[in-house]
C-alpha cells in the first residue's frame, strides 16, 4: 500500500530495491524535480586523485589518506 508521506512512490520503490535505506529513499522520493539530471560535473572516474581526496575532506571522510583512488569513489558514493 503506498505511503501518503511518499510523492513519488515508483522512485522510493526503486531505490529500496537498490538497497537505499528507508529514509533515505523517502528524502530522494520527496525531492522536487529529483529525478532529472543534475549539474554538469564530470564523474568521479574523471576526477584525480587529489581532488578526489580534496572531495572527500571537504565532506569529512575518516580515512581517506590511506584510500586509493577506487575506495576515495566507493567512499564518496556511499557517505
């Protein structure tokens, strides 16, 4: 039965099939315009490896002077 809290029940579904936590998919949900693109930065994949490191301490990532540039991704991702 869906959720009166939920405005975009089909997206909420699809990223607590993805394994987003309740909360979280409600938020993304609950966003206006959440499902279209976003700005023009390129992908993490194209970023260097400082100013990956750059990122992820602006965001407050424990760690991330041991991480190699996969894991600074991995990191950014799921912070």
């Amino acid at each position: 039965m869906p959720s009166k809290r939920i405005k975009n029940e089909e997206q909420y579904q699809a990223l607590r099939d993805k394994g987003y936590s309740k909360e979280k998919s409600a938020r993304i949900a609950n966003t206006p315009d959440s499902g279209k693109k976003g700005g023009k930065a390129k992908p993490y994949e194209e970023w260097t490896k400082d100013e990956l490191y750059q990122q992820a301490k602006n965001v407050g990532i424990n760690g991330r002077s041991k991480m190699n540039k996969l894991q600074l991704i991995h990191s950014l991702r799921n912070n």
